[in-house]
C-alpha cells in the first residue's frame, strides 16, 4: 500500500505540471499524441523501461536515448519534460505519469475512458453503439474506446468503465443462469 501512495504523491503533480503546461501553451492535444508514443514506446521494449529505471545508467545517456526515440515526433516542451524527469530521477515514473496526464485531460474535457472487450473485433457500427451506451450510462460528453478480444467471451461484450463492469457477454449470461441454477436446486 505504502508504494502505490508514493507513486501517486510522485506521478500526480508531474502530470498535473504537464497539463499545466500545455494548458498555457494550446498544447494539451499535441501532448496527447506524445504521451500516447512515449506510452507506446515503453510497451512495445521492455529494455527501454529497465534502461530508464536503472539509477546506474548516467543522466546523460538517458537523455540521448530519449532525444533519438523522440526526435521530430514530440513537441520540444514535451522533450524538455522529459529531460526534467531524468534531472529529478523520476524518468522510471514516466508511465504512470503519461496515463495520469491523459486521465486528467479526459476528466477536464468530461471524456470516459471504457475498455471494451468482446469476441469478435467490433465493426464501427458496433463501435458507435457501445460509445452511445456508455454516454447513456454515465453522462460524459463523449467516450474514448480501448478494445480488444477475448473469443472465450463467445459472444456480445464486456464494458469496463472506471470501477463499473457492464457484462452483456455469453459466457456471463450462461454463468449467471448456471449460478441461478444452482440456488435453485
């Protein structure tokens, strides 16, 4: 417990700084995109993210390393923050801290965030449908998706919204009767 309060009391006011920044700059959009690469960039490379956390590796080196990934694809403010991280040691945080920059833009512009699981990839009618349910469901003025697929689902979809699960599957329909069925007997 006591690490999940440090990392928060470390990645909010960094994120909060971010937004702050490109608040005050017309950036918020721009640093969108560049927290969804350096997001990206840290999923797909694992070395990446050890290179970053190691407290061996020289200050220096990290900064090269983050201005070759990010030369000519992040605003220079951007790179500057990412500089700063590596200053302050706290570049290993910048995961959490790209997420917590974009969950408070979400929360200012009233975006949900909804992670859509289902059996088959949803087609953009499907899409639209699940967008207009989650708007009805929790009154944000828009819905940002995340999907993905689970054919263990067999069919319809389970919608995650914050703490919320909507289970509109199969596979939670049959164990729901299969649990009523249980009581029943």
């Amino acid at each position: 417990m006591m690490q999940t309060t440090v990392r928060g009391e470390l990645v909010e006011p960094y994120a909060e700084a971010l937004l702050s920044l490109a608040q005050a700059h017309n950036l918020i959009d721009q640093f969108q995109q560049d927290t969804q690469l350096m997001l990206e960039l840290l999923a797909s490379c694992s070395e990446l993210q050890s290179f970053l956390a190691n407290p061996l590796i020289k200050a220096e080196a990290k900064k090269n390393v983050l201005r070759q990934l990010t030369v000519d694809k992040v605003h220079g403010y951007f790179l500057n923050f990412l500089m700063l991280l590596v200053d302050r040691r706290r570049i290993n945080f910048l995961g959490p801290i790209c997420e917590q920059y974009r969950a408070l833009v979400r929360k200012l512009r009233n975006v949900v965030l909804a992670e859509v699981t289902s059996a088959v990839e949803l087609n953009d009618d499907q899409r639209r449908a699940v967008v207009e349910k989650v708007k009805a469901m929790t009154g944000a003025a828009n819905v940002e998706l995340v999907t993905a697929c689970d054919p263990e689902l067999i069919g319809g979809v389970v919608i995650k919204v914050g703490s919320q699960i909507f289970d509109a599957s199969l596979r939670g329909q049959l164990r729901r009767l299969s649990l009523t069925l249980a009581q029943a007997a």
